[in-house]
C-alpha cells in the first residue's frame, strides 16, 4: 500500500461518519485515489454520471474532508476511470439521478474552476417536477406559465419572471422547467444556478483568467434559470456580465427564466437596462397559500413520506403554519419524526405538544444568523468561531449541520447564504446537512432532541 493509499484511507473514513450508507455506497465508496501533490489530490471516479453528481453534490463536503483529515489546503480533481452510457440510472436515497443526454467529455481540465463544456448536466433535483407541484389558487398563474415556458421553450413567455416571498415553491417550479425540458427535448441543454452561484463562478473565472469559458458555459445553453436574480443589486460588474449574457440568449432565441423574492421595479440598484429586459416578459407572482393548499401540500409530503398521518394533524399544522412552505413541511417532519422515534401513534394531542412553540408564538422572535450561531453554541458547547472554522471532529460536525438545517428551516436563508454564514462553505455542504439531519431525526432520539430543543430555544429566546 503506497502513501497515497494510506492518507486516502484515514480521509474515506472521515468522509463515510458524515454520511448515510446509501450516499456512501451509491456515490462514495468507489472513489480511489490517484495522486496526492503538495496542493491537489486526483481521485479516480467510476463514471461520468458518479462525477457529475459528486461535483454537484458532495465534492464541498470531499474538499473540506481532505482539508481537516491532512491538515493542508488541497485542491480535489476528479478523473473518469471507466466510461459508460450518460443514460444508466444512478439511485441514491431512492431517488435517480439527473442525467443529461448530450455526450460529454470524460475528463475534466483540472485548471478550469468549473466546466466549461456546454452539455454538462444541471444541477436539478428530480423531486421538483410539475406532478409534485401542488397548484392552489395563490400560484396557479405561475404553474401555468411555468409549464407554458417548458412545454415550448422561448415561443410563449421569454423571459419569464416569478416572485414572491421565501419557501413559496419559486424554485421547485424552475426545477420543474429543467427536468420536464431534459426529458421531453433530447438534446436541449439547460443551465440551472443561483445567482451567488452565477457570482462565484464569475469571481472564479477572472481569477483564473477563464473568462472565455464562463462566457460560453452561460450563452450556449438552451434554457437558463436564474434562482434569486435579488443578489444581483448593487453588483454592477455581475449585473454587466448577465446584461450580455441575456442579450446574448434573447438574441438566439432561447429560453431565460428568473425568480426574486420581489418584482424587478423593487429591486433596488437594478441597471435600468437589466430592469427593462427583466419586465419585457411575463411577471408572475407565487403568493403565500391559503388553508386549504396548505393541507393539500401537507397530504402530498406525507404520501412522498410513506407515513399516514391523521387528518386532525395535518389540519392543526396547515392552521398554525401559515406562510412558508418550507416551515410548514418541517413542522410535519418533526411531530411524524418524534411518533416514530417513540412509538407513539399520531394525534392533534401530540402534534400540539411536539409544536408547543408555534402554537405558543404570538409575537413572532426576529431570527438573525447571530441569534442562531449563538443559540448553537450554548447548546452544544462549542464557540461560534469553531462551529464556523474548517474543524472536522465528529461530535462538531454534528452541532454544524444541525445549526445548518435550522438555519434552513426558521430563514428564508438560500444553501448559498447559509453557506457563507459557516465559513463561506459551499452550498452543496448546506445541501448535504440538510438532507442528513431531516433523515436523522426520524432515526435517533438524540439528533431529534438537538433540532428540537434548538428550535425552541431560538424561537422563545431563552
């Protein structure tokens, strides 16, 4: 066994603690190492559809894996070993794979921040689709539009610009975009980013003088969704770059889709210019949902879920939680979580005790990152400083993606912004918190009891 071998051996074994067995089987276990210089590690990767989606998902939470266990900044590459059918379906978490049906090289350029090909896959969730959408009154207008823009890109709203408040399903509707384009239009390639995406990589390409290859990724894709187009205000060297780039697109006739929490005239430091194509399109709002969404949201998360939930508790969440979606979904989380973990079955009696703190907020705590930094900290016993810094023990990673999922749940926060909260970590570490600690909570008392009491302790102030 070489050293390579050997310091990739104590950094896989850091890496599988922080994730589940089907994330590890599906997607890590056949990761081997290559070479190990003084700033970069080469692994070796099975195929281009294990890459596409480590690079996408996981490659953060890799990078600052390799960071913590060596105790030196490398840089993580990854290399294809074996190439097979961009088709084949890849399961992790019972969910498959987003796959892109335009070849694509097999390796990529190590000196490139990003890739610069135009056929790279999206980084789409498959769970966002149309059929998952729950249409009510408050975003049937949307939905529609939406579905407009996928069924005949750039022929009926171009561009098409969503708003609204935080956890209304803006995103899942530009998800829904991308993956109905991906399996209806063979060929068409479509680019998905937030906006402090958009920004890193604008960031990145001028650092690394590949500006040419930003430029190209971004104006020869077919359909381009832009996730909180707000973050662009008052940077004026981002907002002239996508200036070009959306003439570029609009130009060519391909399909531009945005959402922002608000409408483009309220967009404060906005170029008029930016402004003017921004309202060329269709403008359509996603409004708060009404009671009866709310329930029918509730019941369509619970079916995902595979857990039959009684109408009683469906109807005192949809009464209590009443504007964001997101909360909504975490409040069923946490009283189907808490039946589980105890055995208890399922009643308004317990859904009230569970949610003893929603029911009993009749003035609303202002919930700010510091408010949930320190709340994370008294809890756990670390400092804010080490709950943010690059240090890898278990017991503190723990405390870090816990504070991550709250984060998620009680802000209108995007992975990005949580991200930049911890460290300037990447938004796919976020991703990766959250998904873990929401499947944690239905498995263990003790990673319940965590989220549980840190939500209570934010939201009373104690």
């Amino acid at each position: 066994m070489n050293d390579t071998e050997d310091l990739w051996i104590s950094c896989s074994e850091a890496l599988r603690e922080q994730v589940s067995d089907a994330i590890w089987q599906a997607y890590l276990s056949g990761i081997t190492p290559l070479s190990i210089k003084e700033h970069e590690i080469l692994l070796g990767v099975p195929n281009k559809l294990i890459r596409d989606r480590i690079e996408s998902r996981f490659l953060a939470l890799i990078q600052d894996t390799v960071t913590g266990t060596l105790g030196r900044d490398l840089t993580v590459h990854l290399e294809v070993l074996a190439a097979i059918d961009d088709q084949e379906e890849i399961f992790g978490e019972g969910l498959p794979a987003t796959t892109d049906p335009v070849d694509r090289p097999a390796y990529r350029n190590p000196a490139s921040p990003f890739r610069p090909e135009p056929g790279a896959s999206p980084v789409l969730d498959p769970r966002y689709t149309f059929e998952t959408f729950v249409i009510a009154s408050s975003n049937r207008f949307a939905h529609a539009a939406a579905q407009s823009v996928a069924e005949s890109p750039a022929r009926s709203y171009n561009p098409l610009f969503i708003y609204g408040d935080a956890g209304l399903g803006k995103t899942h509707l530009l998800h829904a975009i991308g993956n109905y384009v991906l399996e209806n239009f063979s060929g068409r390639n479509v680019r998905y980013v937030t906006t402090e995406t958009y920004m890193n990589e604008f960031v990145d390409a001028i650092r690394h003088s590949s500006t040419t290859a930003f430029k190209r990724r971004y104006r020869e894709c077919d359909v381009l969704l832009i996730d909180d187009v707000q973050f662009m205000e008052r940077k004026e060297s981002l907002q002239e770059e996508f200036f070009h780039t959306f003439n570029s697109l609009y130009g060519a006739s391909k399909q531009i889709v945005l959402t922002s929490d608000r409408p483009p005239k309220s967009i404060a430091t906005l170029e008029d210019r930016l402004r003017s194509r921004f309202l060329s399109g269709l403008i359509t709002e996603v409004q708060p949902p009404e009671l009866e969404t709310r329930l029918a949201i509730l019941q369509t998360k619970a079916e995902h879920e595979r857990v039959a939930v009684p109408d009683e508790v469906l109807e005192f969440i949809a009464t209590h939680v009443k504007e964001n979606i997101r909360e909504l979904e975490g409040a069923l989380i946490r009283v189907t979580a808490f039946a589980s973990l105890n055995h208890q079955p399922m009643s308004r009696l317990l859904a009230e005790e569970v949610l003893s703190d929603i029911v009993s907020a009749d003035q609303p705590r202002r919930i700010t990152p510091k408010v949930i930094l320190d709340a994370t900290s008294e809890t756990f016993g670390f400092t804010v400083d080490e709950l943010c810094g690059p240090n890898r023990r278990r017991p503190l990673v723990t405390a870090r993606q816990v504070s991550m999922y709250v984060f998620r749940e009680l802000t209108d926060f995007s992975y990005p912004a949580i991200g930049r909260e911890f460290g300037g970590r990447d938004h796919s570490t976020v991703m990766h918190a959250v998904e873990k600690i929401g499947g944690l909570m239905k498995e263990r008392h003790q990673i319940y009891n965590q989220v549980t009491d840190l939500i209570v302790r934010i939201k009373s102030g104690t």
